[in-house]
C-alpha cells in the first residue's frame, strides 16, 4: 500500500502545500461542508488515510466540486498514489476545468513517475492558458533545477516573479540559487521579500539564516564588474536597480569593519534606506524599501531587524534582547497582520542577465 512511509516525510511535503486557488465552493449540502472539513483536517495532520477516504465520502455526495477532486489528488500524490492523482485530475484537465494548483500537482506526479518530458509540456501548456500563475512556473522552475538546468529554472521562476508577484514560492527559489552566483543583492532582496510573505515556518526560519550569510558574502566577495574605473565621475546617473542598490551598500561597508552582529547590520540597513531614499527612491520606487521606511519612521524598525536577523545572528543575545524589550515582538507582529506584505509588477527591476552567472560561483 502507498500509505506505509515516514511521518516526517509527509510533514516536509505538507509544509510547501499551497494555499486553495480555487473559489471556496458554495457547499450543495451541510454534509459536504463538513466531511471537506474533516478531511481538509486529517490532511493537515498528515493522516491521508483519513483525509482520502473523506474527500471520497464527499465526492460520492458533490461530483460537480472541483476542489474535492483536486484535494483528493494531492492527498493521493503525497501518499505517493501517484497513478490515483493522475486518474483524479486527468478529466478536470481535459475539460478545461484545472486551475493552476490543479496543473502543478499532476506535473508533480509525472515527475515521480519518471515523466519529466511530459510535465514540461504540461506546464508549457498551462502558462500558455495561464500566464500569470505562479505556481506554474515555480513547477517548471524546480523540474529544470532536478534536471540540472540552472538557467532555465532561474529565468522560470524570475518569469513567475514578473507575471505573478504575489506568489511567495518563486522569490525563495530565486534567492535560494542566487546565492551559488557573484549577484548576491537578489538573494538580499528576494529572500527578505519571500521571509514577508511566508513568516513562520521553517523554510522562512532557514531563509533568515540565508539573508545573513548573503549579507556576509556581499561584503567580502566584491563583483568587480561594479568598481568604479579611474577616471569616473562616481555618478549615480545611468545605474541599474541592481548596480544602485550594490554601490549603495558598498559605501556603507565600514559599517561592517567589526563584524556581521545584528546591530552593525541594523546600522547598514537603517543608513542604506536613508541614502537610498535621498539618491534612488524616486527613480526606482521599491515596495520592499518603501515597508522598510515606513517602518522606521513607525518606529518598528529595529525590532523587525531582530526579528528577521537577530534571532539567526545569535540566539541567546535575541533572548536577552526580548527580556529587555518583553513586548517588542508582539507589537511588531501586530503591525505585520495588520499591513500584509503584496508586492508589485512595478517592483521588477531584474535584468534577468542569467546566461553564464553560474559560472561565476563563489566559494
């Protein structure tokens, strides 16, 4: 039976499951509502068993509710029922029915069933129908990663940033890989995007970890293709996004001279929102550096970076810092809830320059 495997695997696979795309469905019956419930809760859980047989139960009442079958079909992939997922979604399919998530659980299917070519080409298909939808290109993205296609699953998932800037998963992916090349400001500015919009799981806890250390390799790997030539002007006039945000920081760099702690990089921050607010705000106006400004001006701001940085840099001095300040975090978190991060199409200054970076890998 597909249902025998480790629990902690389950837990892994249960953590990147997206949020429902589908519109919540108008229940015909209170019975459906609450068997999808029930199910949606075993799922949660990790009991597939559980859930599989209650989505069934639900199905048998409402066959005309597609995120039944679509759930029903993720609870059969991560049970490893891979032949089941696809029996379930291939008729929502081939009805022109399948939203996004529905696309990218029978392209994970093929996959594991060794099908890699044909889930390209569903993909390929489904971006052609929905090319706005995140999570298709996410999918490709990590389809192109598995086959060792660095550059094509670094241009899918900064095409699923371009389309769909609301969908969380591709800034993590692009940070993610950024990080193994010399352009080291997208794995700043995208891990930070991805840590605003998915705030408290593990992969969210890893990724402050990872802002950290592109921090550190900012400074101590410097891409010479951005140092002045003699004879230059030092005009800010004619810079890249990429290239203004770069030279912002290096001039800050002897903020660093003592070390990564968290309150040099509360420093470099703060100085850098400042310089960048004076020199580049107008030109290349930023949702990321506009929740930064606005966070200083609120008076959030040096909570927020012990928060994303603090607790990574060094636990026990976080620790200590919350029983000096007991009530920081909670007010922080308040105002997290209360202004949700949604960044925009405007925010795409990615060149995209992608051919040969990973050649240019650093230690």
């Amino acid at each position: 039976m597909f249902f025998h495997f480790r629990h902690i695997f389950i837990c892994m696979l249960l953590s990147v499951t997206a949020v429902t795309s589908f519109a919540q469905p108008s229940w015909p019956t209170p019975e459906v509502e609450n068997l999808y419930k029930q199910a949606r809760q075993y799922h949660s859980q990790g009991n597939l068993r559980e859930a599989i047989v209650r989505y069934q139960q639900a199905i048998q009442i409402a066959p005309e509710i597609l995120l039944l079958h679509r759930e029903l079909a993720h609870a059969y992939y991560l049970a490893q029922g891979y032949n089941e997922a696809m029996a379930t979604l291939e008729p929502i399919i081939k009805q022109q029915q399948a939203d996004a998530e529905t696309y990218k659980i029978m392209a994970q299917c093929l996959v594991a069933t060794k099908e890699t070519k044909k889930a390209k080409k569903l993909l390929r298909e489904a971006i052609t129908i929905m090319p706005t939808a995140g999570p298709l290109y996410n999918q490709m993205g990590i389809i192109h990663e598995n086959d060792n296609e660095m550059v094509y699953a670094l241009e899918s998932w900064l095409d699923g940033i371009s389309k769909d800037p609301g969908y969380h998963l591709n800034y993590y992916d692009a940070a993610r890989v950024y990080m193994n090349t010399d352009k080291v400001v997208w794995a700043i500015l995208y891990g930070e995007m991805f840590i605003n919009m998915e705030q408290y799981t593990k992969r969210a806890y890893d990724t402050r970890a990872m802002l950290l250390e592109a921090y550190k390799r900012l400074f101590t790997t410097l891409s010479t293709g951005n140092v002045p030539k003699f004879g230059s002007t030092g005009s800010a006039q004619g810079l890249s996004f990429e290239e203004a945000v770069y030279n912002t920081y290096i001039r800050l760099s002897p903020v660093m001279s003592d070390g990564y702690t968290t309150e040099n990089l509360i420093m470099l921050r703060t100085r850098f929102i400042m310089d960048w607010t004076l020199q580049y705000a107008s030109r290349y106006p930023f949702s990321l550096f506009s929740r930064q400004d606005d966070m200083i001006r609120n008076g959030y701001f040096d909570m927020y970076n012990q928060w994303l940085l603090g607790i990574v840099e060094n636990k026990s001095q976080y620790d200590a810092w919350t029983k000096f300040h007991p009530d920081a975090i909670r007010h922080l978190e308040d105002w997290l809830a209360r202004n949700p991060y949604r960044p925009t199409t405007a925010d795409f200054y990615n060149e995209k320059i992608v051919d040969g970076i990973f050649q240019k890998k650093k230690g």
